[in-house]
C-alpha cells in the first residue's frame, strides 16, 4: 500500500497486540482433510510491520498447514519491492506474497502474476478493493486489508471552539468553517500530507481522478481536479489549513498528535500513533465531508499476488482462500490494526472497534490508486509539486502531472 507506508507500518503494529492464535479454530473448518502428500512446500514472502503481523501470518499459515499437510514457509522481507522483483528476475519467485495496487498492472503485463478469477471466495471482497487489483480484465491479487482516510478530530480543541458532534462537517463550506474556527492559540484548524494519498480525497469529492473510466485517458488537469486544488490552496492562504511540510512534522499524526493542528485526515493506523506516543490527546473520528459531486476517500489495500511461475498453484490458491477468510482476517485486525477485505466481517469488527466505523463507512465510496503501470513514479513526482501548492497556480501543478500520466498510458 503507497500512502506513507512508513507511516503506517510503523503505528498499526501497536493499534492490538493481541494474540490471533483463535485464527486456526475460527477460519479453517472448510478446507478438507490433510494433503496426502507431504513433501510440498510454499513460499510467502510479506512485509510486515512488525512482530505482531508476522506472528499473525505464521499462526495463519501454520493452521493451515496442520489441515493440509503441506508446508509454509514464511519469508519476511526488508525490502519487498526488491525482493519481489528480484524473484521474478531469477525465475524463481515465492509462490504467494503481499502486492499492493501500484504494482499489479507493472507484474501483470510482464507476465509475472497469475490470475485469481478462480478463487474460491473471490465474490466476498468489497468491489472497490477487487477493482484495486483488476488489470486487464482479470484479478491479480486477493486483498487481503484495507483502510480509508477519515477526519481526525481534537475533541478538546473542538469543545474549546465551541463546536458540538452536530458541527461535524458535511460540505467544503463547512469544513473551511469549523477549520477557521479552530485556528487560534498556534494550533491550526486543519493539517496534512502534501501528497496525492492525502490531498486526493478533495479530487474524489470534485468528481474527479487521475484517468478516465476505462482506465486509458488521463484526467489529472480535469476542471473538477483544479476545483478541488483550488479549494485546498484557498483554505491554505487563509491559513486555517497547513501542509506537513510547513509544520515541520513527518506526517499529520504526528502534527496532530503534537497538537499543532486540531484536526488532520488520516487512516486507521493513526490509532497506533495516538495510543503509543499522544495516549492524553483525545479525539475522534468523522466521515469526510461531501465536495461538489457527494462523498470521496481513498482506500489503501493489501493483497495477496500469485507468482506465474509457481509450481502449486491449486495449493497457493487453496492457501490464499484461507488466509482471505473472514476468521483469518478478524484476527489480522486484532493483531495489528487492520480492516478486513471480506464484507462478511464487517458486523463482528465493528463490534469490536465502533469508535472506527467512520473508516469502514468510507468503503462504498472510496477509490484506490488506479492500476496503471509505473503509476507510482508519477504518484511520487506529484508529490513533490504539491508541496508547493500553497504558492503555485495548481493548474501548473496538474497540467505537469497530466503529460507524466499520460505518457505511461502511451
């Protein structure tokens, strides 16, 4: 997942440590009697954040191991992206591993993803996430987790201000408001990211996005982009919004967490943040508001990619079933902080988190980077030029990304 992952697998690991091991009684009753043979073995390679998340996926593996009689061997990586493309240089890649969205349409048209159409359970994924990891037509990871973005909000600096849960934003209009409202004392109404994984719920909002429908055209210097570009620089030259970058903290939790804004847009690994290094900072979470054309998130997912040149892909696909599974993910989610990708599980993680169900309301709206190959090399160039937004035409901004994007869609 591309959103500052750095951000997020360093706090989601602290969101619950607790232990998964209920995951072998709860997700695997379906899967039939031990393998006969017992001299195959997979190869899955994750990048975890961390202890909790690679015990939950070793518990996970190992349940299934214990039905099947075929073996996993768990490999995690320090640099996923290296080792994965590595992998699939050499011929000799791991069967299963985790894949985000900006790199399946790249590992697709190269050859080096197998399709997952057949998957068994390939009808219980929230549409948008399978969307995510649709190239060409065909499926080409299972997701595995996901979170949206959210309004994060001070409810101390929001009483202060003199604003109730009735005063939760639900326009631009509103949410330039309560910002200006809650400007004063140092503390700035609204901070966050400067970058497209933050700034591009606006884009959403505007009815805009960064190619057409078909996925062919790019749309970045659209009418409905720049009205959102604009929105957000109007909000910045008031001065009741600021980048990350002008605050001199690493991301918006950390200047939320600091205090030095009172509200910021983020995902659900925030929790991790609050608890570990803010737990006296007390807040909540809204939906974001509407923008022009209704309501508009960006999603963040994982999934779980199939090598090509796997030699078992009826077990990796069996495998991959498995760990998709509603017991499996809930597991995940209290391990180390995740959402599960199955709408099945909805219910019973909401019942375990409801102070969180703003993020998982954002689902039936949210989009996730579209699957375009090298998208992320353009993504991290945009990036950069709107760090600059709050003094540069946006047009300049959108009409350089435009003839980036394009190019790559040839």
């Amino acid at each position: 997942m591309k959103f500052h992952w750095n951000a997020r697998n360093r706090w989601r690991l602290v969101f619950s440590l607790v232990v998964v091991c209920a995951v072998a009684v709860a997700a695997g009753t379906a899967l039939g009697s031990p393998a006969k043979s017992q001299e195959t073995t997979l190869t899955a390679l994750i990048g975890s954040s961390g202890p909790a998340e690679t015990n939950a996926v070793n518990v996970a593996t190992a349940a299934w191991s214990r039905q099947t009689g075929i073996k996993v061997n768990v490999i995690v990586a320090s640099d996923l992206g290296q080792q994965l493309a590595q992998g699939f240089a050499s011929g000799n890649p791991p069967d299963i591993f985790y894949l985000g969205n900006d790199q399946v349409a790249t590992y697709a048209k190269a050859g080096d993803l197998a399709p997952l159409d057949g998957l068994k359970n390939v009808k219980a994924f929230y549409q948008s996430l399978k969307a995510a990891y649709t190239f060409g037509g065909h499926l080409y990871a299972a997701p595995k987790d996901f979170s949206t973005l959210g309004l994060v909000i001070n409810t101390a600096s929001w009483k202060n201000a003199g604003l109730t849960s009735k005063s939760y934003p639900k326009t631009w209009a509103q949410l330039a408001a309560v910002a200006k409202k809650l400007t004063k004392s140092g503390q700035v109404g609204l901070c966050t990211n400067p970058e497209f994984h933050r700034l591009g719920v606006f884009m959403v909002q505007a009815g805009g996005w960064l190619v057409s429908k078909n996925g062919k055209t790019a749309t970045v210097n659209s009418a409905a982009n720049l009205k959102a570009c604009n929105f957000v620089q109007s909000m910045l030259r008031a001065g009741s919004m600021k980048l990350t970058n002008h605050l001199c903290v690493g991301w918006g939790g950390e200047g939320f967490g600091k205090q030095d804004c009172a509200m910021t847009i983020e995902g659900n690994w925030i929790a991790g943040a609050m608890k570990a290094d803010f737990p006296s900072v007390g807040y909540k979470v809204a939906q974001l508001p509407a923008g022009p054309a209704g309501k508009g998130t960006l999603q963040y997912d994982g999934g779980w990619g199939l090598a090509a040149a796997s030699k078992n892909k009826a077990d990796a696909m069996n495998l991959i079933t498995f760990l998709t599974s509603p017991g499996v993910e809930l597991g995940n989610a209290k391990a180390f902080g995740v959402m599960p990708s199955v709408r099945s599980a909805s219910a019973k993680w909401l019942k375990l988190y409801p102070q969180w169900a703003s993020f998982l309301a954002g689902a039936d709206y949210s989009k996730s980077i579209p699957p375009v190959v090298d998208v992320a090399k353009v993504l991290g160039d945009f990036n950069q030029q709107l760090q600059g937004l709050p003094t540069t035409n946006p047009k300049t901004i959108l009409d350089r990304v435009q003839q980036e994007l394009q190019a790559i869609l040839g």
